[in-house]
C-alpha cells in the first residue's frame, strides 16, 4: 500500500519536471510540452471522476489531485462534468454547466461589443485564443457568489485546490529553469487544446442523444484527449475505460451514428478545416425561444 501511494502522489511531479526540465533548451518548447501536460493531465481526471483506472477512489483521486494545471479545483471538475452528464439537460444554458449556448432573451441585452467577442469565440480560433479566459471568468464569478452565499463545498474545492497548487508552484520556482509567467502561459495553452476536444461536443437538437458528437479521429489529439473525441460513446457507455472506446465505436458504427442523427467529424483536421475561421453554430441556443427563465 505504501508504495502504491508513492508512486500515485509522485508521477505528476516527474512528468512536471520533465517537461519544465526542457525550458533549460528553449522556453517556447518547455511551454508547448507543459501545456500538453496539463491537457493529458485533464484527460486523466476525466478518467478518473468515471471511475477509473484503480478499485480505490482515493488512490485514484491521489493519482490526478496536484494542481498541475491550477486553474481548475479537482473536485469542481468532478461536479459540474457529473452534472453535465444528465443528458436531457445537454446544452441546456441554465442547467449544463459545459455548453456555450445562451438563453436568447440573455444575448439580445447583451452590448454590441459582447457579442462580437461571443461570436468569435464561437469559431475555433477563438474558443482556442479567448476561450480559456472567457470560461474561466464565468467558472470563477459563479464560484465566487456561490461562496459568498455560504456553499461549503465550494469554498472546500477552492481550498483544497490552493493546498494543492502549493507543490507545483514551488517546483516552478525553485528546481525548474522555467519562470513562472511562462508555466502560466503553458496552463493556459493546455486549456487551449482541450478547447479543440470540447468546441463541437454538443450542438442543438431535439432529442438528448442527437446532441453528442463523434469525431473519428486516431492521431495524437485523440490520445491527448483519451479518446473523449467518441463523445457520444462516452456519454451513452460512462463508465467504459478510455481504451475501449475507439473499438465499441467500430463494432457499433450504424448504432451511434443513428443515435445521434450522423453527428460526426472524419477527424480533427476536418475539424480545423470547416471551424477554424468559421462558427459551427450561433452563440444563442436556436431551439430556445419561449424557454427562457423568469
């Protein structure tokens, strides 16, 4: 037991170091793979808040807790992205708390400068270059009244979280050649790419199970992303391991794709192809009309 526990609290340390190691060759390539870290690191808490890899909760958690990231608590990860998983409330804008959609009648008040900021983070290229920062503001503000309202378990998360950025920050500073500013921008980027993964998972539609999207892709994104580019895979089969995906999606191709009304994408070239420069679909949700909160 004592060593299963070392090793699961140590290994995000040695791939930290390994790849803030290489800022002592060029700082760019020490941000490129330290953002990569935090993207595959985010891949692994989802893999985790499913249940996986270990029959121990707690050593699971202990394997994924280090804030190597240090923009998101582990345990609102956890929260929102179970909450997110009652399909019938899939790009919902009030009760999913991962879409991009909005309540019409909230983007018609919205300022003229708002919403061309919301239009272009609704193509790639923006979700890529603003999106982090825009969903962090939300994330946090939400947080924050919540807080303040007196929700224990949030002001839990966010202490934990600081308890655990702790040790990274100190690595940054004080064994690794690269300074902080640069780690920061890395944490950044690595939110950047989970944007690719996460921009078209869910669209518009009638039914729940039309929303989920497949993106057929086998190359070096969908390991990044452990294979969560077979969304709808994922959503109807949750607690499937991330290697079985790919091949359930194969024996069941005609199943899913009728599921889901033929939501897919070949890849994510096709992706960046037909969304890099242009929105897949409009920031107000379109089947909302009428549905609007009071």
């Amino acid at each position: 037991m004592d060593g299963q526990s070392h090793a699961g609290n140590e290994w995000p340390t040695v791939l930290l170091f390994a790849t803030t190691a290489i800022a002592e060759l060029s700082v760019a390539l020490g941000i490129a793979a330290t953002a990569s870290l935090v993207a595959f690191h985010s891949s692994l808490q989802h893999e985790v808040i499913h249940g996986h890899p270990l029959k121990s909760r707690f050593w699971s958690v202990a394997l994924v807790f280090p804030a190597v990231g240090l923009l998101i608590p582990f345990e609102r990860f956890r929260d929102t992205h179970l909450q997110h998983h009652h399909d019938p409330n899939l790009t919902d804008p009030y009760e999913d708390p991962e879409t991009n959609y909005l309540d019409p009648a909230v983007w018609h008040r919205m300022p003229k400068p708002l919403q061309m900021l919301l239009r272009f983070n609704n193509a790639l290229i923006g979700r890529m270059l603003i999106g982090p920062a825009i969903s962090q503001f939300i994330f946090m503000k939400s947080d924050l009244r919540l807080a303040l309202a007196g929700d224990r378990k949030i002001m839990r998360a966010w202490i934990l979280h600081a308890v655990g950025a702790v040790p990274v920050i100190t690595w940054v500073v004080e064994f690794s050649s690269m300074p902080i500013p640069a780690y920061l921008l890395a944490a950044y980027f690595g939110i950047s790419l989970l944007k690719i993964r996460t921009y078209l998972e869910h669209r518009a539609h009638e039914r729940p199970r039309g929303r989920t999207v497949v993106v057929n892709d086998r190359g070096p994104l969908a390991l990044l992303f452990l294979n969560n580019n077979f969304h709808l895979v994922h959503h109807m089969h949750p607690n499937e391991p991330w290697y079985r995906l790919p091949k359930r999606f194969d024996r069941n191709r005609e199943l899913y794709l009728g599921k889901n009304d033929g939501y897919i994408y070949q890849s994510y070239l096709d992706v960046f192809i037909r969304h890099f420069l242009s929105a897949k679909d409009p920031v107000p949700h379109p089947l909302w009309e009428g549905k609007g909160k009071q």
